[in-house]
C-alpha cells in the first residue's frame, strides 16, 4: 500500500479547496500507478464535461443551458486537478494531457464517449454518471494518497448537486407527459449497456488497494439509488444486453475521435504558443 | 419621463442581487418602450452568450475553456433577466422571447452575431463588447427605472470581469509572439466595423431619456479604454470603414439565422412540453 509517492504534500491537506493551481504548485511527483488511477477519472470527467458543453445553446430552456453549462465548467474542474496531478509522474502539465494524447491514450469509459442524443438521452446519462461519481468520490474521499482524497472531496459537493439535478429532471420527465416518459425511457433504455463498465475492477485498481476505490463495490449503493429515482419517476429498469467494454485499455467508441478531434484542433494547430 | 409603468414594485429595490425568477415572480409590469429596450440589451447578451459557448469544448487550455464559458453563463444570465423584465410588458416568458421569435424580431447588434474565428477575433469581440457594456451598465446603474437599474448593478460587477479577462489576453496576445500578435491585430480590424453600431441613437433611446441609456454618451469613456488597452498591447487602432448597421431594427447577418436554428430547435419541436 503507497501513499502515493510524493515528494512533497505539505500543501496539501485533507479537506482543503484543491484547485488545479494548488496541485500543480505543490511540487508532488505521483507515482505511475497513481497517475494512470487519476487520469482515467480524469478522461471521464473531460469528455463528459465537452459531451455536456454542447448543450448550452441548445438546452429546452435558458434555465437549463445555465445549469448544463455549470455542470459542464464542474465536471472540467475535476479534469483539470485529475489530469494536473497525474501529469506530475511524468512532468507533464493538464494541457499536455488533454491536448497531446492521442485517442488511445485516453482511458474513459463508453459511456461519457456517447453522442449526445435528445435531452432524455443526456438526463439518462448523467442521471447514471452522476450516482456512480456520487459513490466514488466519497469513498476517494478516504483515498490514503491524500491529494486524490482532497480532489474527491472537493468533487462530491458539486457531484451531489448533479445527482439531485439529474434526480429532478428523471422525476419530471418519467412522471411528466406521455411523450416525456416514452423518450426518458428511451435514453435510460441506451445508456444502460454501458453501465456495467464503470464498475469492472482491473489489475490497476487491484494494485492500488487503499488508494484507488474498487469499481465493485461502489455498485450496491448505485443499484439502490437507481432503484429510488427510476420507482419515484414511474420508470422501468431497463433489461438489455451489456455492450462491449474497453474504455480503460483505450479501446474506444468512434465517436471519442470525433470529441478529441474538436477539441485538440486549436491546441496542436500551434503546440507552445503563447495561447 | 416615465419610470416603467410599474404595476409593483415593492420586491425591486436597486442594489438587490436580482434574479429572472425574481423579476418574473415580482409581478411587474414594462410598458412597451422599455420592454423594446430591455429586449435589444437581451438579444446582445443572449447571441454573445451562445457565440461564446461554442469555445467550450475548443479553446487552447482548459483553464480558458472555464472562463470563456463562465463569462458564457454570465451573459446568459443577463440576457435572462433582461428579457424576463421585458416579458412582463405582453405576459411573456424569457423563453417565449428566446425560443419563439422570429429573426427580424431580434434587435442585436451585428458585433455579436459575427461567426466565432479564430482565437484572436474572439478576444478582440470580447475586447470591444465588454468594454462597450461596462460603461452602458454603469450608466444603467443610474436609471430611473429601478428594474433596470438593479439588473445593471448586478450585470456590472460581472462584466467587470470579462474587461479584465479581455484586457489580459490582449496584452499577452499583442505583446506575445509575432503570429500571435500577428492574429489579434487581425481580430481587431475585423470587428473594428461593427463599433459604431453599439454608439448609435435612435428614436427608442430619445424617447427614454432618463430610463435608457443614450448609447452616444458612452463613446468617449469606451474610447479612451481602448486607446489605453492598445498601447500596452501593442495593437494598432484599426481605421477601417464601419458596416451597414441596422441590428436593433431586425436587420440582421445571415449568421443570426444559424444561431437562431440551433438555439431555438430543441424548444419549437416540442412547444409547451414539459421539457
């Protein structure tokens, strides 16, 4: 069991406003293992908050561009100090990370590579990212590498704003009219194959025993949660096959290309300039 | 000289952080001058807002993509609370004005409506705009409408923010390297035609007077900002020839009909759902 190699954590406490700056000034140098751990919750949270960001000028109500946009510079948030402190292993920094990998260097799952779909689609989605990040950065939150701990920390608060969120949009929606419930089923019934891969565990996360959360175990209380909302908003859990996974070994949907395409074009059309 | 033809105005005092709910739940009541004026400060606010959001998943550093798409929201919130007070005057909603408007209804100026380009263009956009509102909120500040006023105060705190933003990246663009100095100058001369529109007088803002801002008195204070921010930035003062104007009379670019497409799309297939 590691803490996770730093070289130095004396700016970095438990329970502290962790910013991307702040780990980035800390001089903390991870070790590969644990950098490989954060950069995977990095991706998801990266391609999530691109997937999200879409719909700001495109949301059914200002209201909602608003808090889509919001959930979007969150989710960006948690990139950003994921991606900042894994890039420590290797002297890297977030940009380097998110702008020069190329497409099998990211390790998200399916899920957040998803196209946007109808807004059903995207409740659906982060109704389910949303309960599952809930779990695990309150169990990080007891993380022994303490930046990871602080970052989970950090991150739930706002992660519980998605839940109730997402919550509140499944209630709606489920309970609302004929045409709403039909197309909030329909987007629960397309993400829901893609659900199974956020809680596989692997040879990384066996490795990193008290560092990393275990994938499994956060899934009881996801089924729980899921089985409240879908009830409370008169919807079915959906029975359909599980898809292929791969997303953490850099096998990738087609449309992550597309994603990356958008959003690394500016950034390598002129590596190191001043912008 | 009116004050707005208020119905009540007991929930509105100036200086009051003022929400759309709050405007929408004060049970107030614009006449129409003010409902025309209140709705082109909007359009300008709600087309920029949603020009800028396409940098979301684009911009060259993830930190950028944060601001841009906070300043996004800010302006989002702006446009919201400006066309919620301007509802008022016919019993519509912000999305009512937002979603089920035809072009020629929309009163923006040209600047905004302009295709993103590149990083440059962008800033230089935001250079000009928030500069421009800066100075129009500060003068709102002091209407005799005190909706208006107290939208102002809050919209003015805000924009203070995106001058400072705008002005940075100016000084680190135009005193950066010869391409990127090379490119915001480029920004520069293309927006540069679409200033004088934002000075313009007309009938609406004379019959006003004491309630709107007369957008000639807010030329010489924008002047000397800009003159100062071009100095240390190194960036010439483009004399180019101003524009067609025509914005705050339905004349629009024929870019406005693709916002409008993508931003109203999602709300006409659906009117009056529940989503």
């Amino acid at each position: 069991m590691t803490a996770g190699g730093f070289d130095s954590a004396t700016r970095i406490s438990v329970g502290q406003a962790l910013t991307a700056e702040d780990i980035a000034a800390a001089g903390l140098h991870a070790d590969e293992d644990v950098a490989r751990y954060a950069t995977r919750l990095g991706d998801d949270a990266l391609i999530l908050s691109q997937r999200l960001s879409w719909w700001i000028s495109r949301a059914p109500e200002l209201e909602e561009d608003i808090a889509l946009g919001n959930i979007a510079l969150d989710l960006l948030g948690h990139a950003r100090s994921l991606l900042t402190y894994a890039g420590t292993a290797g002297g890297k920094t977030e940009d380097d990370l998110a702008y020069f990998r190329d497409e099998d260097d990211f390790t998200c799952v399916h899920l957040v590579q998803l196209d946007p779909g109808d807004f059903g689609h995207t409740i659906a989605r982060q109704l389910v990212y949303s309960l599952y990040a809930y779990e695990l950065y309150t169990a990080l939150s007891h993380s022994d590498d303490p930046t990871l701990a602080a970052i989970a920390q950090k991150a739930v608060k706002e992660v519980e704003y998605h839940v109730d969120h997402a919550w509140q949009w499944a209630m709606r929606l489920g309970d609302g009219t004929e045409e709403s419930h039909r197309r909030m089923q329909a987007g629960l019934d397309q993400v829901w194959p893609f659900v199974d891969e956020l809680f596989e565990d692997d040879d990384l996360t066996d490795r990193l025993k008290g560092v990393a959360v275990q994938p499994s175990s956060l899934r009881p209380a996801f089924d729980d949660a899921i089985r409240r909302v879908l009830a409370e908003s008169t919807l079915e859990l959906p029975s359909v096959p599980q898809a292929r996974t791969g997303g953490r070994r850099g096998e990738h949907r087609e449309s992550l290309g597309f994603v990356l395409a958008e959003m690394q074009s500016l950034a390598r059309m002129h590596p190191g300039a001043s912008w």
